[in-house]
C-alpha cells in the first residue's frame, strides 16, 4: 500500500476523475451557453447568414412599415428584404402632390377648379403592395412643402409671380385632388390603402398664428386656417369604409408643439373627422427620452385618436461597432417603450414605419453629413439596429459603455469585418444596376 507504485496509481486515478469532472462541467456550461446561442437571432445570422422576419416578429402588437420609392422596388433583393420583413409600406416621396399633380394635362384641360393627376411611381409601389400583401400608409394629401406653386396659381401657371387663386377656386381644386387621389387608389388597389396622412406638418410654433398654425404655407394664405379641417372633411367624405385620418407632423413630443396639436386633434375629432396621430420620429439617440415618447403618446391617444409611428430614423453619424451597437440599444429601446405604452397603458400604437431600409439612401445623409441610422447596410444586410428592433437578447438593454463593449466582444463584432463593417457609402451591385434602369 505503502509503495511508490501504489502512490503513482492513486494520483493518476485522482487526476483522472479530476479530469472527468472538469470536461463534464465544461459540457454543460457549454450546453447552457449553446442554448443562450440559440436565443439571440443576431448571433445565428452571424454564423448562417439567417434571419427572422422582422413583421412576423412583431405581428401580434404593431404593423411594421417602411418607406420606399418605386425604383428601389426594381431590384430583386431590395424587394425580398421588403416583402419579408415588413407589413406596411409607406411611398417616401411618390404620393406627394408634386409626384401627383399633373401640371402639363391641367393646363391642356383648362378647368380651373379641377387639376389632373397621374400616379406613375405610385401605381408601381401599390402593384408590389397588393401582390405581397402588404397594406399601404399613403402620405401625404395637404402640405405645405412638395406641392409646387402652380396649383395654387391662376390658370395652373408656372409663372414666379403668377396670380394666387381666391379662396373658393382653392377649395374646389382641394376637394377635386383628393377625391381623384383617394377614388383612384381605392378604385384601383381595394383594401390596400389603411390610413392617410390627409395633413402634414401644419403647425410651427415658430412662425404661427393664434392656434399654432404655420402661416408658411400657401393653404393657410389662399384658403385660411380653416383649410385643415376642410381637408379632413373632403377625406372623409371620399375615404373607404375603414381608411383612416391622421394628422402627421415632426418634433412631437415637444411641448409647445404638442398642445397646439393637442387641441387640433380634439376639434377634428369633435367633428368626426379624424383617425390619428402620426408621430415621424426622426430622433437621435439620445433625445427625446423613453418617458417623453410615452407621455406623448398619452397626450394624443387622450383625445381618442390612434397613435401610428410614421417615419422613424434614429440619426447617428458613427459606423463603427461601438456607435452602431449604441444605435441598436435606441431602437431597442424605443420598441420596447411602445410595446410598454400599448400593453401596460393600454394606449393604441397601432403601425411602427422606419423611414427608408437602407442607410445609403437615407434623407438624412447629405453633402456636409454621412449618416448610418437605418436597419441595414448599403449591401442590404440587416445591422445591430435590426436586431434592437427585434428585442434581440444579444442588443443591451442600455447604452452604458461597458454593455456595449460586451455585447460587441461578445459576439465578436470587431473580428466579423466582412459581415459587420460593410457601412461604407459604396452602393451594392444589384442597386448600381437598378439606379442604371431608372436613369
Ligand atoms: O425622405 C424624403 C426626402 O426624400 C425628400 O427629399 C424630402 C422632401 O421634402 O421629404 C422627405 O420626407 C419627409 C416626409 O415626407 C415628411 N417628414 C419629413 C421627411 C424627411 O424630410
């Protein structure tokens, strides 16, 4: 027993179970581990290149939307990413009046209370909706910007200096341009269209008069102030059983600018003639707070209206892991602050919509800035904010510097350059060709 033999064997058996029970501990970390692997889409996309939808994901709180142009829809892959992940589709520009209103056939036609319309880039992007099943958020029917001045002229002139129309001639080219706009797309495309911004951005507390609206605006100075809920009348009146109003407009959880809109709302809905509350939400990633977003949504959804979230974009100007990690931590936190007021407030929120997919077309980068605030890359695939959109167990929770650090070391972010960098400005093959057709 005593014997160096003996001593040897004892050590080695002892070292063995020491070894069994190391490698059996290390399974079921690992195995604890797998399974936290496999709760976090972001790393799965990672090591597959896979990916959920984002609209399945969120299908029994909110519709998910996205704005678009026609062209865009061109490419193949561009209108995969739409048709899977996205549940509403908003026109970023092709449903505005200068998209729609038809200068050459008004002044052909010659009838001074009744311009003509057409909807080539619209029509496109309701094809692709009604075809995928996708619903629609038309915007916008009454605003002050994207409307050219030669509606508002005597004889549709282009004219710098032409003669303003009087108030009735306007309100009678109003009424004939939404009618003809809402009878065709519902004519045309039944059931797609759900909801109508009937008016954008009519409230400025910069420049306003006693209720807040914005005198900069050739409505308000042919028509009067009256022009609003004219507006939301005619809609009404030519709307489809079930479309909804709203009144859409930017900066809305600011103070001033919320009790102006406040009370718009409260009048339209004494008339009847509203639906809802578009809050844009260009945001950045630090303001407004979690808590002003909620108490806004409050404040609308007090006057019995819904609330939809219409063209939200989170700015950030830093492509690098740590500052699209911080970007993804906003989104995530934003989503979960809406799921929170429609759950635990009861507040309806009923449509999310970014405004653009892709961050090399986005409005906000221009020739002083490079911005990187949407869900994906130039080469379409899906970054950090797409999985934040997704409550994703990889995005934190908060933008603490150390949480993102670890959520960056911890999926492997700075080594995974191929997938993870790819926010330069260059723009994909496909779109290079898509861009190519257009033009
Ligand atoms: O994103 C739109 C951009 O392509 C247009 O050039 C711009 C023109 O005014 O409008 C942008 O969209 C705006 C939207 O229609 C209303 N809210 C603000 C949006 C960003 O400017």
């Amino acid at each position: 027993k005593g014997s160096i033999l003996y001593k040897v064997m004892r050590m080695t058996k002892r070292m063995i179970s020491f070894l069994v029970a190391l490698a059996l501990t290390v399974c079921v970390i690992s195995s604890f581990a797998e399974g936290t692997v496999n709760m976090s889409a972001y790393r799965t996309y990672l090591e597959t290149g896979e990916y959920p939808s984002l609209c399945d994901q969120w299908q029994d709180e909110f519709k998910i939307g996205v704005a678009l142009s026609s062209f865009q829809l061109a490419g193949a892959k561009f209108a995969g990413i739409v048709a899977k992940n996205f549940s509403s589709i908003t026109c970023e520009n092709e449903m505005k009046a200068d998209s729609i209103l038809d200068q050459t056939a008004s002044v052909r036609a010659g009838d001074p209370l009744h311009a003509k319309l057409h909807f080539y880039g619209a029509d496109k992007v309701l094809d692709f909706a009604s075809k995928n099943g996708i619903q629609v958020r038309a915007h916008t029917l009454v605003w002050h910007s994207q409307t050219p001045r030669w509606f508002f002229a005597e004889g549709y002139s282009t004219k710098s200096d032409a003669a303003l129309v009087d108030r009735e001639t306007m309100i009678a080219r109003m009424e004939n341009y939404i009618k003809d706009e809402m009878e065709h797309f519902n004519t045309k495309y039944p059931g797609v269209i759900y909801a109508w911004d009937v008016v954008n951005e009519a409230i400025d507390p910069g420049n306003c008069d006693e209720n807040g609206y914005r005198k900069e605006s050739l409505w308000y100075q042919v028509v009067g102030p009256d022009y609003i809920e004219l507006a939301f009348t005619f809609a009404r009146k030519y709307a489809a059983p079930g479309q909804k109003l709203f009144y859409n407009d930017y900066s809305t959880t600011d103070m001033a600018k919320k009790v102006y809109i406040v009370k718009l709302l409260r009048n339209l809905k004494a008339k009847g003639v509203i639906d809802g509350m578009g809050m844009q939400t260009h945001i950045s990633v630090t303001s407004p707070s979690a808590m002003d977003i909620m108490t806004a949504i409050r404040d609308y959804t007090d006057t019995g209206v819904t609330v939809h979230i219409t063209e939200m974009d989170i700015s950030s100007e830093d492509p690098t892991p740590y500052g699209q990690m911080l970007l993804a931590t906003r989104y995530r936190s934003v989503m979960n602050t809406l799921k929170f007021v429609k759950e635990k407030s009861g507040c309806d929120v009923e449509s999310v919509t970014v405004w653009g997919l892709l961050d090399s077309q986005t409005w906000l980068t221009n020739s002083s800035r490079t911005c990187y605030p949407l869900l994906f890359d130039s080469k379409m695939n899906p970054k950090p904010a797409f999985f934040g959109m997704l409550l994703d167990d990889s995005i934190p929770k908060t933008g603490k510097d150390e949480d993102i650090q670890k959520a960056i070391d911890e999926l492997g972010l700075e080594s995974k350059e191929e997938k993870f960098r790819n926010f330069d400005d260059s723009i994909s093959e496909e779109n290079e060709v898509v861009v190519d057709e257009v033009e």
